[in-house]
C-alpha cells in the first residue's frame, strides 16, 4: 500500500497540464468588456497587465472595471455594458463561484458570449462559453506532494487559506488534502483566511504562531504568494527561520517569491499564469464566428524550488 502511496505521488509531481491553442483572428476592432476581481494581490495586477497588452497587441477595445473585491460591482459593470449594448463580449474573473445566473442569462438574451477567466462559476455551463484557467485542484495537489517528499510525510501544517467561496481556494484546498489525505502523518493543524493580501496573511500568521508552540509547525501552506510572502514575515519577526525552522510552498510564481526563493525564505511556489487573455479572447472570437469552443481550456504552470531544495532532491 506504501508504494502505491508513492507511486500516486510521483504521478501528481510529474502530471502537467498542456495549454490548449486556439488559432483565431486577432479580434482587431472588437469591443470587449473585462470585468476583473480587483487587484488583491501582485498576480492579479500581473493578470490585469498581461490582459490589457493582449488585448492593445490585437487592436481590441477593451473596456475594463476593477470591481474591488465586490460581486455587486461585477455584475453591474457586466449590466451596464448588456443595456448598452457597446460589447461583442465579456470575459469575467469572478470574484466568489455562486450568484451569476441571472446576469450570465442577461448576456444570452442579448447575444453577448461570456468567458470566464481564472476562477470559476457554478451556474449552468450553457451560460457561458468556456472558461479559461488554471487547474486549481492540481496545483494543490502538486503543492502537497512537494511537502511530503520533502518531509518524508510527516508534517503538521499551516494553511492559510484563500478567499471563502472563491474557486482558487476551495479546489486548491480540496487537491492539497486529496494528497496529504494519503499519509498519515501529514495533518492541517490551523487553516485561516487571508483573502489572498500580503498584509492579512501576516497578520494570520501572527497570530497562529501566537496561539500554536511554533516547534510543533512543520510547514506552511498558503494558498498564494503574497499571503506566503506575509507569513515569511511573521516567522522572521517570531525569531524563526523561514523555510528551515518552518518550510513554506505556495501558488502564483510572481516576481517578489522568486526573490524569497532566491533568499532561501520561501520552499516552494507553484506557477499560475497570468496570461489568459489570449485564449480567452480567441475563445471569444471563435464563438463569435461560429466556430465550437471546448468548456474548459487549462492554462499549465511548473514548480519551482529553492536551490538548496532542489539540490537536497537531485
């Protein structure tokens, strides 16, 4: 049964998932609304740029609102721009999963197609035309096989978990236990919130190293980066020894956690990429000429290591 285990693990480590690619017209004089999250975190400005760029890059008119964290100010951007009637289409990062049916309903009766890009939805996949993303619950899974190949499966951890609701967090959430689910001595002592904000999962992990004995903490795993990057943070400041008295694996690769990598503060990060606003806008178009678009396209990552993890394993 132990090598079975294992045997799992290595197929979670090595699986990858390949971009799909949709060749389409560029989409040069098409209006095209996004309705972003917010910018929460440095991946979600990164997506908000690599978007903008593509959309400049095909000579798209995109007309762009940041609703700041609030569904409400997602769907009346998304309804302001349907009574309008100025957008051949829509590409929605939603905040939270649940309460999109009405205003994707409102998109179909007035012939406007949706994607949906990053996070996902719960409404009827008829509703929209695809959505583009990363796969959630295999980054978890990755996350948690590098901790336990690491730890050799032993490992009280730290979660710090995303956004309530959101479908980072709760399929991220469901890989990373579906794999520490196969060791037993791999266990989720504490698992808190820090809305996927730098600050907040500092304060997160102020406060569980104030409540838990630090020497029982093996790991962390935050749900991204900037909540890693806050939780190194906390440690230091605790007179603790990121990535050595507690090891640390999160998600996003952006700019600052390679610096930690590099500084040998962070284990390591699993890689969402932020650019999806080419096959989302392809997407758009090969709808808008008629042409079938898969339900999903995945967006693959890699995993990156420190040098002095990456040395201990090679």
């Amino acid at each position: 049964m132990r090598n079975i285990k294992w045997i799992v693990l290595v197929v979670v480590i090595l699986s990858m998932i390949a971009p799909m690619a949709m060749a389409q017209d560029s989409g040069e004089g098409l209006t095209i609304g996004f309705s972003q999250i917010g910018s929460e975190s440095a991946w979600r400005t990164a997506f908000t740029n690599a978007v903008k760029a593509e959309a400049e890059a095909r000579g798209i008119n995109l007309l762009f609102s940041d609703a700041q964290q609030e569904q409400e100010n997602q769907i009346a951007a998304m309804q302001a721009w349907i009574a309008q009637g100025d957008v051949d289409a829509i590409v929605l990062a939603p905040v939270v999963v649940s309460g999109w049916d009405v205003v994707l309903e409102e998109a179909r009766d007035a012939g406007i197609p949706v994607v949906i890009v990053d996070r996902n939805v719960d409404s009827d996949p008829s509703l929209y035309v695809t959505r583009v993303s990363s796969d959630f619950v295999h980054e978890g899974r990755l996350a948690a096989a590098w901790l336990v190949q690491a730890t050799s499966g032993n490992c009280n951890i730290v979660e710090l978990y995303g956004t309530v609701g959101s479908a980072a967090a709760e399929d991220r959430a469901t890989g990373f236990r579906e794999v520490i689910g196969m060791f037993s001595g791999m266990e989720i002592i504490a698992s808190e919130t820090g809305n996927f904000v730098r600050t907040e999962g500092k304060q997160v992990m102020e406060s569980i190293l104030s409540s838990e004995d630090p020497a029982n903490i093996c790991a962390v795993f935050a749900h991204n980066d900037d909540m890693a990057i806050g939780a190194v943070e906390a440690i230091k400041e605790a007179g603790l020894v990121p990535a050595e008295d507690i090891l640390i694996v999160s998600v996003d690769a952006i700019p600052d956690i390679f610096d930690s990598l590099d500084a040998g503060e962070v284990n390591a990060t699993v890689e969402l990429s932020p650019f999806m606003g080419g096959p989302a806008f392809d997407a758009a178009i090969a709808y808008l000429n008629g042409e079938d678009v898969p339900k999903w396209i995945p967006v693959g990552g890699g995993l990156y290591t420190n040098r002095a993890d990456y040395d201990a394993t090679h």
